[in-house]
C-alpha cells in the first residue's frame, strides 16, 4: 500500500482500499442504475402515453388511423420488459423493501405514473447516494497566470 491509501497490484493501482472506496463503488454502481432507471422510466411513459391513444383511436373513435400505430403495443411490451429489468437492477442496488419494487414495476403499466414516481425514486435514491458517498468536487483547472 502506498501513502495514498492506494494499493499497487501486478496491473498498476487498483484504488483505495477501506470503507470509502467500497462505499465509492457502490455509489458509482447505484449512479449507474439510477440514469438507466430515469431513462427507461421515461421511455415507458411516453410508449404508454402512446399506447393509450392508440387505443382511443381503435376503439373509442374507430378511426383507420390507429392501423398506422399497430405497433405501439408490441414496443410498448418489450420496452417495459427492459424497464423492469432496470427496476429491478435499481432495487437490488438500493435494498429497498419488496413494496417499493412493485410500486416501481406498476408505474410503467399506469398512464402518467412513470413520470411522477421517477422524480420521487430520483430524489430519495440520489440522496441516499451522496450521503453514502459524496461526489468528489471537480478537479482544479489550469492555473492562469
């Protein structure tokens, strides 16, 4: 181990060893899963969004329209497949209870849910995160002089 704090391995410097580098990991990892969260939880809204109004177009209206956007719930499926492995990843990562999951996989099936349950999840999980381990302020520019 150098002064640093860091250890030097056959490959070079590996990090810093202790709680703080362990807690950096898991805050990076958690970042991670947090941006495909709000991306997918996005994603899945507008899909669902547009799902909705295809199906008001099909059977509400009855309009030959809607045949143009038969594809929507086919994307609208597998899009919310992808978000619910994100979902999953994000509660893993967290440790939240089991409620918290299946709130998180309802919202992308509840028009409308996804996007205010995603500022909420956003806010709780970003807070959790810093508190763990806090972003490192930004390195110094270069001197002028």
């Amino acid at each position: 181990m150098t002064q640093d704090g860091t250890t030097t391995g056959t490959t070079g410097t590996t990090g810093t060893t202790g709680t703080a580098g362990t807690a950096g990991a898991w805050a990076t990892k958690a970042r991670g899963s947090l941006t495909r969260y709000r991306v997918l939880a996005w994603v899945t809204g507008v899909m669902l969004l547009l799902l909705c109004v295809e199906m008001v177009l099909k059977y509400v209206v009855h309009s030959p329209v809607a045949d143009a956007f038969a594809w929507i719930p086919y994307a609208h499926g597998w899009i919310y497949v992808v978000y619910l492995v994100t979902v999953f990843d994000l509660w893993a990562t967290m440790r939240w209870g089991f409620g918290r999951l299946v709130t998180m996989a309802l919202a992308g099936v509840v028009p409308v849910m996804s996007f205010v349950l995603e500022r909420r999840v956003h806010a709780q999980a970003l807070a959790r995160i810093d508190a763990a381990a806090p972003r490192s302020p930004a390195a110094p520019g270069p001197v002028e002089g």
